[in-house]
C-alpha cells in the first residue's frame, strides 16, 4: 500500500517513513505544499498524510485543491494546530480524519488502516478471503486450517493488495505503483519474482496468470 506523507518537519518525517514502513507501507515524503499538491495528484496513492502548516502552499488550500479536482484518496491531516474550528475546516475542505500532534504512531497507523479499510469497502478489521486471513500487525498470512504463513516485507504488501482487490486484474504496472515508493526500482521481473514466492507459500490456485494483462486473486477457490 502506497502512501504519501506530506510533512515540513523534517526530524519527525525521517521517524514517521520509518515506522510507516515498518507498518507495511511504501512511503513517499514531500516537504512543502508545492510538491505535495503534485505527488497526490500524479501519484497513484491509496491514502495520504498532510500536514496542514506547510510551507509553499497551505495544506487546507492543497485539499480543497485535490477536492475540487474530484480527487477521492482518503487524506488524514496531521497537524500541531488543535482549534475545534480548526479541525472543522479540515474536515469541511476534504479530510477524511483529523490527528493533532503530539501524537502515539500506533493510533496513526491504526486511523490509516481504518481509513483504507472503509475506502475499499471493508466494514471488518480483519481481511479475509478465499480462506486465507491477513494479519496487519504482524504481517503474517493465517491459511484456513489456522496454520501460520511468514511474509516479507514486499510479500505483505503484494498479498495485501491482492486481497484487497479479489477478482480484479492487476497488472504488472499497478502492482509496482502500489508496493513501491517512488525511490525504489524494482527490475522488469519483480513482480513475477514475488507472484512465484507467494504461489509457493499459499498455493497455486490463490493466484491466477491473466495472459497479457496481470493477475487474479480470486474470492472463490
């Protein structure tokens, strides 16, 4: 899952890329409004942090930007401001939560995860599908006979957005711009490569080859 962090601080940014990372996410960090209001914009992202006391360009007139542009990622803005009007103006420009600082990184990334979650669709905390059950705290896979499947970084975040698009075919393209932050340059073969570790530790039938076009993860086996 890809995700673009739009933060001025620059001590807090480097501390926030790490945890998120850690949590699963391919981060991007922009470190003004200018670059940020184009990243969202250009960048396939599936949620965003931003903050709104930016320099170059506020992050409320960077939202309403993205609104008015009927762009839908789901934003949380971050922020050290804490005026209850404030935090309605945020949320009346666009944002789809709101979390002052200081704050604990667990309740950031449990706020993304419940963001990302209701923006696919998915009214429980739990991801299940075709008999497997991801775990997102530990990163880890449950198979249906309740055995325990070990993931790599990169192998969590490819499963997950394969079960968080079942029945979908996603190409090679759209997978990169997914697993990846925009730093990374996975080769030409990447995603094969990882498609191949995750048949071998889930099965073949989790997994089906559309010629030509990507993968399948199927809801039924």
């Amino acid at each position: 899952m890809r995700l673009l962090l739009i933060e001025d601080d620059t001590e807090l940014a480097r501390s926030l890329r790490r945890d998120l990372a850690g949590a699963g996410y391919a981060v991007d960090w922009a470190k003004d409004g200018v670059d940020g209001a184009f990243l969202g914009t250009e960048q396939p992202y599936d949620v965003i942090v931003l903050d709104l006391g930016l320099p170059g360009k506020l992050g409320l007139d960077v939202l309403a930007e993205w609104r008015a542009a009927d762009m839908r990622t789901p934003v949380l803005i971050l922020t050290a401001r804490d005026a209850w009007h404030e935090r309605v103006d945020g949320l009346r420009a666009g944002a789809d939560d709101y979390l002052g600082k200081p704050f604990h990184v667990q309740e950031l990334i449990a706020r993304l995860q419940a963001l990302t979650r209701r923006s696919g669709g998915q009214a429980s905390t739990r991801l299940c599908v075709a008999g497997l059950t991801l775990d997102e705290d530990r990163q880890c896979v449950l198979r249906a006979d309740g055995s325990e499947c070990s993931l790599t970084g990169t192998e969590f975040r490819l499963l997950r957005a394969f079960m968080r698009n079942p029945d979908k075919v996603l190409s090679k393209d759209w997978l990169t711009d997914h697993v990846y932050d925009q730093h990374a340059e996975p080769g030409g073969n990447t995603i094969e490569v990882y498609v191949r570790r995750l048949r071998a530790k889930l099965g073949q039938h989790h997994l089906r080859t559309q010629r030509g076009q990507g993968y399948v993860f199927p809801s039924r086996l």
